[in-house]
C-alpha cells in the first residue's frame, strides 16, 4: 500500500438489525485520488457500511474518522455537509419534482428566503454537464423519465453537491452501454481530481477497470483488501463466500426438447415502441434465455406473456391454440400454467409483513380450497413441500418473509408459483443481489424443472448465466429478435455481439464494458 | 419553445380548475336574472361576483389549508373544527376599538396556528398516521369552540366585518382583495421557500426526501402550522359574515368535507407532491358555483343536493380518462 | 398517504404467558382500557357494573359495531370509506320505505334496504378498483350522491319512514331472554367476518391486497374483484347498521348516520388495525367499539356536557395511538 494519507477511515464499526449483525467490527481505509472498490454477497454488509457512512444508519460502535477527526453523522444531510455523498441503489430522486429540482434538493440556492429557479437551473445544467448527461432537460419532470435516464440524474445530483468521497452502490445497474462508458470517464476524471471513491458492484469486468484497490466483505468483516489485478476471479468469489468455489453450471443436456410440440408460441407479437414483431417458440424441457442490453425490451415481454400489457398485437398460442391472456389470474389458470418470477421481489413478489406461509400459498389459494374455504391441511403439506424442495432456511412458517435474507425471499417468491404446478415459467432476472450459494441452487432447480418438461423463459443481465443456463437465447435489440443462439454458439462475443448490434468481427474490439 | 411546454405538464391540475371554474361562472353569470332582465352591465357583474365571492371564500381559505397538509400526503380532517374554533373565538375577541379588535384579530389568527402546530407537532414527533390524528384533535378542538359558545351568539366589529366583506372602489369585492393577499403573503413564499419545495418532496416520496437531506419535519410542521393559520382566516372571515359564533357540528363536518372535494377538484394529488393552493381556490369557487348554477335554472333547490353530489362524482371521475392510455397495468398500483 | 417505515413494534410481550404474547398488543391494550373504563364507570354509579347495563351497553354498540365491521374490511385493503353516514341513513330510509308496500313489504322491506346499501358500496367499489380513483374521494362523492337522493326522497314524495316490525324487532327484540337481538346480529356478523378473514381465499386476499396490491396482482389475484367485494360488503354492513338504528328508534331520520363516520375509523384504529392497510383482527375491532360505547356512556353518566365530551374523546383517541399506534423510526 502506499503511504498515502488516508481521507477516511472506519474502525470497529458494528450495527445490528435484531438477531442479524450486519456489520461486526468492521475496518476500511479510503485514500484520496483512488478508486476503492467494495465486493461480496449480498447481506456481507456492504449496503449496510455504506449506509452507515452516508448517515442514514447510526451504527451500533466504532469509530470513524474524516482526516484523522473523529466525526459521526446523525442524518444524510449531515454527511453531506462533511462532503461524503452517495449514489444509492433505490434511488432517492422525489418524482414530482423536476430534474433541476432535485438536482439542488439537499442546498437549493435562494434569494430573499425563496428559491432562485435560474441559479437552480444554472447548477443543474452544469452538474447534467459534468455527469455527460446533457441530453436530459432540467424541467423534465423525473417521474416521466425511465430509469436509465434517472441513474443520470442521480449522478448528477451527487456532483452537484462537490463531493471529497463519493460513493457508488450499484450505480451503474440500470445504464446503456453507452452511459456506461461515459461514467466511467466522469470517475476517472474524478480521481483524477483527487476524489476519493468507494465503488461497489458484482460486475468483476467494471471492478477490474476502475478500481485501484479492492476489499472484500463476508458476514460483516474486512476479510481481504488487496491491490486491484493482484487476485484471480476465482480467488475473489471464494473470498466472498469463504469456501471453494466449484463450477457453478449444471450439465445440459446434449439434445434439449427436439421433436416436441412447442408449448408455448408467440407470433408477431407487438406493443407500443417497446415490442417490435416478435416470434419465438419454446418447447417443454427447454431453458430459454433473453438476452441484450437492458432496457430492449426483455422485461415487457415477459410482462406482455403473462398478461400484464394492455394493447399486444399479435398472437399467443398454447399447444398451438390461440389464447388470449389479459390478466396474471388468466395466465396462471390451470389451462394456461403460467408462472412469472417479477423483477422487484420486494415490491412485486412478497409482501414483506405477512408470514412466509402466507407469502408461499398465495398464489396457489384455488389449489389449497374448496369452494373459497381453505384447507390448512393440504396448505401445510404443499407448503412444507415447497420448502424442502428448494430448502428455504427460514425459522419457521409464522415469521413474517422480510426477516428472511435476500436469496431467501427469492426462493419463497419461486416455491409461491411452483406451488401452482406451471407448465411455462417465465424469469425476470431472477438471480439480482442474490448470494452465490443461492444463485446455484436456483439454477440447479432450473434445470430439474425444465428435464421435468416445464418450458421456461429466463432473462438476466448476467452473460454468465444466459451462457451457463440456456439452451437457446434470443437476443432482443430495440423490442426486435436480433438473433437467436443455439448450444454452442452462445458464446459472450456472440452475445454482445448481436447486443450491440454489430458483427461478430468487431465484437473483440468493443470495450467490455456492458452488463 | 420546450421550456412553457413543461411548465404546462406541471400547472396542468391549477390550470383545469381555472377553466372548469371560469365555464361556470360564465355560464351562471349569463344566465342570472339580473343579467337577463336589465342586460350585462359592470355593477351588475359586480354585485353578482360579490355575493358569490363572499360565499366562496370561505371555502376557498378551507381549502388552502387543506391543500397544505394534502401536499404533504397527509389529510386534516380537523380543517373545519379549526374554522368553527375560531369563528367561535372571533366572535368574542374581535371586538371593542380598533386597538383592541386588532389583537382579537392577532388572538384569533394565534390559536390558528396552535391548532395547526398541535396537529404537526402529534404527526411528526408523535408519529401518528395524519387522518387518526386529525379525527381525535378535530373533536378536541370543536369541544373547546363548543366550551366557547354553547349557544350561537357573541358579536363582531361591524365596522371591520363590513369593510372587509364589501366592495373595495365600489367594484371589487374586498374578500377577494383579501385572498388575494393572503395568496401573495402566505402561500407564495410559501411554495418558494425551501420549506415548501421540502414539503413537496415529503409528499412525493418522503424517503427520498429524507435521503436526500430534505428537512423533512420542518416542512411538515411548517405545512401543518400554516394550514391552521389559513383555517382561522376562514373563521375569521365568517364571523364577518354572520357577526356571530356558532358552534356548529354539522357545518364543521361539512367544510372540512369539501374541502376535501374542493382541493381535488383544484388538481391537487391527494398521494402528495402535486398541486397548488391557487388551484384548490378555484376547485372550491366551482365547487360552491354548483348550487348557484342552480338556483339560476330555477331547480328545485330539493334537487341541489343531489345536484351537487353528481357533478362531484362527475369531476373525479375525470381523472379515469387517463386510465385509457395506460398500457402497462403495473401502473394501477402505486 | 404517507408511507415512512412501517413495522410491527417489538410490543412488550416479554413476561406475558405464550398465548398472549401472540396476541396483538393493541387488542391487549384496547381491553386493559375497557377495563379501566368499567372500573372508573363504577364509581359513578354502582349500576354500571350490573348485567341489564352492560347489556344495555352491548345493544347501543353492536349498532356501531356492525358498520365498524365493513369500515374494518375497508382499511384492510388500505382505503377508506366516507360514504357511511349517507348510506346508513338510505338503508334505513330505503327499508322504511320498502316495508310500507303491505305484507310482501314487510318481507322484503329489510333486504331492499340492504340491496341499496350494496348498490351504493358496488358504486365506490367500481370507482376505486375501475376508475383508480382515492378512495377518499370517490365515499365522498357517493355520500353527497346519497344524501342528494334521500332529500329529494323525503322532500318530494311524502316519505313513509317508520320502522317496520321485523327492523324494531331485529333491534329491541329478545330472540334469546336477557340478549337483545341487535347484539345477536353483531355476534352472527362478527363471526362472519372472522371466518371471511382467516379462513377463506377472499380473507387472504384482502390482507395481501392491503399489504402490497401490486404483488397481489402479480400473484394472479383478481385484485378488482376482491376490492368491489369489499366496499358492496362494507355498503351493506352500513346500510344493516341503519337498518338496526331506525329500529332503535321507531324510525328513520335524515343525519342519523353521521354520528357513526368518525367513530367507526376510530374504533377499527384503536383495536390495532393499522390505517395503511394489511393488518388487524377483528378482535380488535371488537374492543374498539366497545371502548368507544363506553366511554361515550360514561361521559354521559357523569352528566358531562358536550363540549368535555368531544374534548375527552379525541384526547383517548390521541393517547391511545400514542401507546400502539406510532410507525417504527427509519434509523
């Protein structure tokens, strides 16, 4: 290490949630001019430490020190004068309020006690400047922009208030390639500057180009910190998770559904900008991915095929009938027998207060009744079932499922519509901010599902996974199929290849940079 | 050229008030008796937005402080205790010489704010959900207006009550000269201020707003206070009217009820974060204009109720209009 | 409305036997007040602890506590219903009304004063699951519907509002000697009501509903439905309410029902049903509209006049959500 001063420094720092110690005595140095970036599962603590840095938590002990002076924070806005600003994941833009509006929201310049509205939009088309996000107007309103495009803001808004450390949890999630790439030259210049910056991400390609220096959390300790480039990936993971990290994929198998009777599909299908003539069919015993860069489109499939969209055009069949699905309950009838693992499991899968055995048999409540009246026999033995089977660590059926951890919860939200028996299970991204142990057993079940007969559709942002998982992947570019990837010919140059666009050439020569 | 065009999206609730406001007045305007037997003439237009200036105010200022406490994505279901309170309180203080109706008047506006204090103060520090909380302090404050006139009666200065609801240069009616000024000297700056930006912010989304550093319960409480002090102009403004205090529970209910109408009828979210008080203003003189546009079509004033409720139900509804462009279901819920 | 932090608190169930410790500490503290209450009503008077004055006592708040019972379903899916006081006072009316067309009126008088209520309760329902319209918008604009319909019933045609026989019996009549007939009601509606909520899918739905529509709806529950349901059955329960009421009263008159708005959201509050939605027992609604009865009774006993009645009761209301009712800190 060098012998650098360090800017900020957190010692013996612990916070406990209930029985769960989210950080124990936990230890990190920041250096000026440096890009530090912060690695391990979920639940490790790393959401925990940053949140303990930013002043929203107030932690249990320990000491933290800002150029050597002991400081502590009662409240964001505290932080913030210290100058330790953080980029949150849940994003903390208010959506009534317009781009410039809560650009300034923490300082908003003033004249005569009231609010300067051309300073304020001075500042923010400097501050839209410095993030390379001029193509966002500061009157827009933040609610009418996607989410891309609010990642931006954000950013923005955390230059604006000058900051000495500026922290990064998952910022870069919800970017296109291109804003990526943008990023990351706004950060380089920032260290350039003499920022000090914190960087958390599972995304080992963006580590490996930013940072300097890496720490590694499990179970709320520092078990590693080390110069960035000195460990291998493999070495890394197995820090994370503290034991040996086997090859994570289960076999496929060799010839997938061939002969059979397409279960499921999709014809023409078309809505709004977003979904552009797609046809695709998926035959049981087949894992089928979507891939492509976010925001092409993915998620609005899934959504259209399980009767979320109003307005599809185009046509969906079920062992090659037509049906019409207009609303989740339609497609999760028995005669349809679809299932979708939703994208936010806190806001769309579970709801947290309620008990697990709730949570479980919600979806399956026709199965587990007669005539409306539950029968908390059957109940109790399907639910006991589902537990086993995706071996749900809970301590007991009667806590409510926001004490669960993470990969947890995700398991419930997947036994809550095996509960159902589905016959097509479609995936949104199933595997986000879950712990590696979990990630594998998920896919392990994956597969069993599909050797079972059960045609699934599986979008995630993680190549590793469409090229581990997937029979087929289908890559989605502007709502359109760009291209499809049978066996072996999903390869990662492949995939960012048809991703971007471009052929497969030029793919070697693209940053890798993309999710 | 873009830059009106969102200011437009922002205004658009504020804007649909006016319009709908200005449609029925117009309509009711042409259509008065007056109007029509003598012909359009200012005095007479004069006279006629007078009386129904002095009948919306009240209303209107109700509705202010409404709007205060919505945009926080709270509701004061006590608006309209805080109204009878101080009219009863007005109808003893506000009295005597000028030196002395003056302080009556400081008095009256002072227990406004207390009321509007005492509800802020039970939401923030007490962490009481908003509706809870304004139903039990809502009966606590009629109870005192109760203690203060347990009969109808007390009396105000008639020279101020009469200055004050007549016509300003024999044209305007002075009880929108009034609102008028409390508009500029409350809720402008109000709404400009860091505070109420921050109250915006609270209604919007209040964790981001305590993430980003808001001042999440100075905004509250401030909203809250203001609201109880925009409430007791109200009362004010009726023991002007009326030179008494009445104690009244049907028509404490009865205000802060459409108050309720009256801010969603002024584009106002009642989710929090949208809306202004100008809007609510014009929601509650289209709100009160409903019955006149009746008396003006000679119906049956057994039929004004009923009247009433229907273009109630009507103007709500409205905003389902937009449903039909929603592609995405997800977007029914919030 | 708004939406900090909201968890259950820890309670205080640390040296309390197991079975009240699953016991929700709201409902818990709700009866230690009817309790206190009782003893504190004693010492104004030695009957308030007989037999015939309780029971007195349960027949004024079976009243409250049948329309408290489809305000409570309301505030599980997360709304409100505004609309109770009008559509009380059109069951009451309506059924009036319907039992003055001869023997097949008298019949029939009661349901036709329900259907009404139903009708009124399928009209918000429609606006809030249809329309997406706040709750507390679209009660109030079916309030002012209501009420507008009722004064032009009883003003334009003479309105024949005197209880029927079987509406005086349903109230002040003794089915079982010693237990007035309007507590008998509450009892069946209450057990209704409980085994609705905990042992039917449409109990389940109403609480994940109320908890989180969005993942309701993506679990394949037919959200609209379920919320449609809920107000006809809260219409009806006001509209049976009003029904018992101009039993109470030989007959039906027009601000009946606005004595019950505020205290029907009051009651399902202090019984622990929290205001967001997502949870509560019936149990505890239970308590609080027994609470709420008494107290007024005992204001009453000590011959308190209205205004330190208005002002006791919004200071209980305070102080008990004070004890129970505060949302956790976000820290």
């Amino acid at each position: 290490m060098d012998e650098a001063a360090p800017l900020f420094r957190m010692a013996g720092v612990s916070k406990r949630y209930g029985g769960v110690r989210a950080l124990d005595a936990a230890n990190l140095t920041i250096t000026a001019g440096r890009i530090h970036a912060i690695l391990g599962e979920n639940g490790a603590g790393k959401s925990t430490l940053i949140k303990v840095m930013a002043g929203v938590v107030k932690p249990d002990g320990g000491r933290m020190e800002l150029e050597g002076r002991e400081v502590s924070f009662a409240s964001p806005a505290a932080a913030n004068q210290a100058g330790i600003v953080c980029i949150f994941q849940e994003l903390s833009l208010v959506p009534e309020l317009s781009v410039a509006d809560n650009i300034v929201i923490s300082d908003p310049p003033t004249r005569f006690g009231m609010i300067d509205r051309r300073k304020q939009q001075a500042i923010a088309l400097d501050a839209l400047k410095r993030a390379g996000a001029e193509d966002i107007h500061p009157k827009a309103l933040v609610k009418d922009l996607p989410l891309s495009r609010r990642q931006m803001v954000e950013i923005a808004k955390a230059l604006a208030r000058k900051p000495r450390i500026l922290i990064l949890d998952e910022a870069t999630s919800a970017l296109t390639a291109a804003d990526v790439t943008r990023v990351f030259q706004v950060l380089k210049r920032l260290r350039a500057e003499g920022l000090a910056l914190l960087y958390i991400s599972h995304r080992m390609h963006e580590i490996a180009e930013l940072a300097d220096e890496c720490t590694v959390f499990r179970n709320g300790k520092n078990v590693a910190t080390y110069k960035a480039g000195t460990k291998s990936d493999n070495e890394v993971v197995e820090l994370m998770i503290g034991r040996e990290y086997s090859h994570v994929f289960p076999p496929k198998l060799a010839t997938v559904g061939e002969g059979k009777a397409p279960v499921l599909e999709v014809r023409h299908l078309s809505w709004t900008d977003r979904l552009n003539d797609i046809s695709l069919k998926v035959r049981p015993g087949e894992v089928v991915g979507l891939g492509g860069l976010d925001g092409q489109g993915q998620r609005e499939l899934l959504l259209a095929l399980f009767g979320v969209l109003r307005g599809c055009s185009g046509e969906l069949r079920i062992d090659d009938k037509p049906v019409s699905v207009s609303s989740p309950s339609v497609a999760k009838s028995p005669q349809i027998g679809m299932a979708l693992i939703p994208e936010d499991r806190k806001t769309e899968g579970l709801m947290l207060p309620m008990t697990v055995r709730d949570n479980l048999s919600f979806a399956s409540l026709d199965r587990i009744s007669r005539r409306t009246i539950i029968d908390t026999a059957e109940e109790t033995r399907l639910i006991d079932e589902m537990i086993k089977l995706l071996a749900i660590r809970t301590a007991g059926t009667a806590i409510p499922v926001g004490a669960l951890s993470g990969g947890n919860q995700q398991k419930v939200v997947i036994a809550k519509w095996l509960m159902n028996k589905p016959r097509i299970i479609l995936l949104n991204d199933p595997t986000r901010g879950i712990d590696v142990g979990t990630k594998q057993e998920i896919y392990q079940l994956l597969r069993k599902l599909a050797d079972a007969g059960a045609a699934i559709i599986f979008y995630s942002t993680d190549y590793d996974e469409l090229i581990g998982c997937c029979d087929r992947v289908i890559v989605l570019y502007d709502g359109a199929v760009r291209r499809e990837l049978v066996g072996a010919e999903i390869t990662e140059r492949a995939l960012i290849a048809s991703a971007l666009n471009i052929q497969s050439g030029e793919a070697g020569r693209v940053l890798v940079g993309g999710p | 050229m873009k830059e009106w065009r969102f200011w437009l999206a922002e205004q658009r609730g504020t804007l649909m008030a006016v319009a709908i406001f200005v449609v029925m007045f117009a309509v009711y305007v042409l259509n008065h008796p007056a109007i029509q037997s003598n012909g359009f003439s200012v005095t007479a237009l004069s006279n006629i937005s007078q009386t129904a200036a002095n009948k919306g105010v009240l209303l209107a200022f109700v509705a202010m402080a409404q709007t205060l406490v919505v945009l926080t994505a709270g509701i004061d279901l006590s608006v309209g205790m805080t109204f009878t309170l101080t009219n009863c309180l007005a109808s003893w203080i506000v009295v005597g010489d000028p030196l002395q109706t003056a302080l009556g008047v400081v008095g009256v506006l002072g227990v406004g704010l207390l009321c509007g204090a005492i509800n802020g103060a039970i939401v923030i520090f007490g962490r009481l959900q908003p509706i809870v909380t304004t139903i039990a302090t809502g009966a606590i404050y009629f109870g005192v207006a109760l203690l203060l006139r347990p009969f109808p009666g007390g009396s105000v200065n008639n020279d101020l009550a009469d200055l004050l609801t007549g016509k300003v240069f024999d044209l305007f009616p002075a009880s929108l000269i009034v609102l008028a000024v409390v508009v500029l000297l409350v809720w402008v700056p109000f709404s400009r201020s860091v505070s109420g930006r921050a109250a915006y912010a609270v209604g919007s989304s209040e964790i981001a707003a305590y993430m980003s550093g808001v001042p999440v319960r100075r905004a509250k409480f401030l909203a809250y206070t203001l609201s109880g002090l925009l409430a007791s102009i109200g009362g004010l403004f009726l023991t002007f009217f009326t030179y008494t205090g009445e104690a009244a529970l049907a028509s404490g209910n009865t205000y802060t009820l459409f108050s309720i109408a009256a801010v969603v009828l002024g584009g106002v979210s009642l989710f929090g974060g949208r809306g202004s008080a100008i809007g609510a203003i014009f929601g509650a003189f289209a709100f009160r204009t409903i019955g006149d546009l009746l008396f003006v079509f000679n119906l049956d004033p057994l039929w004004q109720p009923l009247f009433q409720g229907v273009v109630l139900m009507i103007a709500v509804s409205l905003g389902a209009f937009g449903l039909f462009r929603v592609r995405n279901r997800l977007e029914w819920f919030g | 409305m708004t939406e900090t932090a909201h968890q259950d608190s820890d309670g205080g169930g640390g040296r309390l036997p197991p079975f009240l410790k699953r016991l929700d500490p709201a409902v818990l503290t709700a009866f230690a007040c009817i309790v206190l209450l009782l003893l504190v009503g004693s010492l104004y008077s030695r009957n308030f602890l007989s037999v015939e004055y309780l029971l007195q006592q349960l027949k004024v708040a079976s009243f409250l506590g049948v329309i408290a019972t489809g305000m409570m379903l309301v505030v599980l899916i997360g709304q409100i219903d505004l609309s109770v006081p009008w559509v009380v006072t059109t069951g009451a009316m309506m059924a009036s009304f319907a039992s003055s067309f001869g023997p097949a009126g008298i019949v029939l008088g009661i349901p036709f004063g329900i259907f009404c209520g139903v009708l009124l309760g399928l009209l918000n329902g429609f606006g809030v699951a249809y329309l997406r319209i706040p709750s507390m918008i679209i009660t109030l604009a079916t309030n002012a519907v209501a009420q507008g319909l009722m004064v032009v019933y009883s003003g334009g045609f003479s309105p024949k509002d005197t209880a029927s026989a079987p509406m005086r019996y349903l109230a002040t009549g003794f089915l079982v000697p010693g237990l007035p007939n309007a507590v008998i009601m509450w009892i069946v509606i209450g057990v209704l009501a409980v085994f609705l909520l905990t042992r039917t899918t449409f109990g389940r739905a109403v609480y994940g509903i109320g908890n989180r529509e969005r993942a309701a709806y993506l679990s394949g529950i037919n959200t609209r439905r379920i919320v449609m349901t809920t107000f006809a059955i809260s219409g009806a329960l006001a509209a049976t309410g009003g029904i018992l009421l101009a039993g109470y009263a030989s007959k039906a008159a027009q601000s009946m029902g606005d004595a019950y708005l505020l205290p029907s959201i009051a009651a399902v509050v202090l019984g622990g049903t929290s205001i967001l939605g997502g949870r509560g027992t019936y149990l505890g609604t239970v308590a609080g509209v027994i609470l709420i009865t008494l107290l007024q009774s005992i204001l009453s006993v000590m011959q308190m006049p209205e205004a330190g009645r208005q002002i006791i009761y919004g200071l209980v209301i305070v102080g008990m959500m004070l004890l129970y009712g505060r949302e956790r800190l976000v820290r």
